[in-house]
C-alpha cells in the first residue's frame, strides 16, 4: 500500500497535511476549536503503532460504516455505499492500513470518494492513492485542503451526478460547499440520504437540525436553510444517516426535515 506515513494529522480534526506546520486552519476556524492544551499532531505511522484499527459495520442493507477503534478526533465514521453503480466511500477518516484496506476490497472495493465538508476530509489522499479513485469536493470548500493531490476533482454548481443512481448536492449548509449524497435505490428502494452534520441527524431519530457551528453552538442562517429543504424537496429519501455511529433516521426521513426545518425557522426567526 502506497502512502506517506510520516505525514502530520492534526488531533483535533483529523485533517492530513502535506507538511510539517504550526497552525491547523481548520481547527482555528470558528466551526471548529484549538483545544486547549494547544496545537497538537500525530501520524498515520504513529497511529499504527498505538494500536488503533479499523472498524467495519454494517449500518444498512448496502451501507457499511467505516470507522476508528479507539475513536479519533472528531470521531466520524466514513460509509462504503455498495451501489449498483459502484461502491462510493462517502465521508473518511484519518486512519488507513494494510487490514482496512484488504477488508474494504473484499466488499468490492471502492470506486470514488466523495466528501462532505473539511471536518471530514481526514487522510482522503491516502485512501484514494490506495484504491486509485478520484476525490470529489466541491469548488466552495477549496481553501481548506490540507493535502493536494491530481485525485482531487473540485465540481461547481449545486448538483453533481455521480452515476444515474447517486448525487452529490450543494446544500450550503455548515460550510459553503457542504454537501450530501442522495442514494436513489437506498433503503430498500425508498431513498437514502447521507448527510454527514450538513444536516444533522440528532440523538431523537424524529427531528434534524441545522448548524454553523457545533463546538460554539451558532446555528446556520435561515436563508441557507431554507434554500437547503428546498434543494432536498425532490429528492425522495426514507432514510438518513448522519455522521457518527447510530445517528440514523430509520424513517419518513423527508417528512422528518420538512418538519424540522419548519421548526428550526420558527425558533431562529
């Protein structure tokens, strides 16, 4: 497996940098936090060697999540999507080895990454090298790759077709090329929605919401989120699945935002 082992990853966020620095932007920006005891780093090399491993569950019929034993960082996991069209890492992790890398090939591989906002770009230049796919971000989120690479594909606009049955959207929601995945044969054939925190699924599965920023608590502006539903009204979807393990709408996921979104505007207006 082909990778830069030695390369920094910041504790905080997880995000991998192509060399060695002081500051991560990431985290200094206010939708995120320098923690308190400071700037620190580590690497995959270290990581490897303090007995961190992959975890592999299945999530839903064709979703398995990926993620981190101990949990690291932000402690998202990333899902393989085994669509008909081929399977599609949605979101990734900082943590990548030679086991992962063979218990993701048996299940048929990979063949694009597509992310949805900064926080979850993690060591995505390590897993793309290892499978050999292109890295979908959107043009929005641009500033803040840490580590650039040829895979990196940047798209424009608010919808991107990956394969007849998946779409990248632009919801705006978070960051400015925050992004979901519509998985039109998801769940059984209703619909499913990954959503990593641009809509976040919350610990009662009956309501999302919507936020700017999660460690200073500052929610997202009203007119992004109603430009948000109304990008999502079409798209049917039964289900959401969020960003951290068991963060799942198991149901009326469409309703479930409308009402939420109806509320959420009601509260912030």
């Amino acid at each position: 497996m082909t990778n830069d082992g030695a390369l920094p990853i910041c504790l905080a966020c997880g995000m991998q940098y192509s060399g060695p620095r002081a500051d991560c932007p990431v985290c200094e920006d206010e939708r995120n936090y320098v923690p308190a005891a400071g700037q620190r780093w580590t690497s995959l090399e270290q990581l490897r060697a303090s007995g961190y491993t992959g975890r592999l569950q299945q999530e839903a019929p064709g979703i398995i999540g990926i993620g981190t034993e101990p949990k690291f960082a932000i402690s998202q996991r990333a899902l393989l999507v085994r669509a008909a069209s081929g399977n599609v890492l949605w979101d990734c992790i900082s943590y990548l080895d030679d086991d992962l890398v063979a218990l993701v090939k048996e299940l048929g591989g990979i063949s694009a990454i597509a992310i949805s906002h900064p926080h979850y770009y993690g060591a995505m230049v390590e897993w793309s090298r290892a499978f050999d796919v292109p890295i979908y971000l959107h043009e929005n989120d641009a500033q803040w790759i840490g580590r650039s690479d040829p895979a990196i594909q940047l798209w424009s606009g608010r919808s991107k077709q990956l394969a007849p049955d998946l779409t990248l959207l632009n919801l705006g929601v978070h960051f400015a090329g925050g992004t979901v995945l519509h998985w039109r044969d998801g769940a059984e054939g209703k619909g499913t929605l990954l959503s990593g925190d641009i809509v976040q699924v919350t610990p009662d599965p009956t309501v999302v919401t919507f936020m700017y920023s999660f460690p200073t608590w500052i929610p997202e502006r009203p007119s992004v989120v109603r430009t948000a539903v109304e990008l999502l009204e079409p798209y049917e979807f039964d289900t959401i699945h969020g960003a951290w393990w068991n963060f799942v709408v198991p149901a009326n996921a469409h309703e479930v935002v409308r009402k939420s979104a109806k509320r959420y505007l009601e509260a912030v207006s």
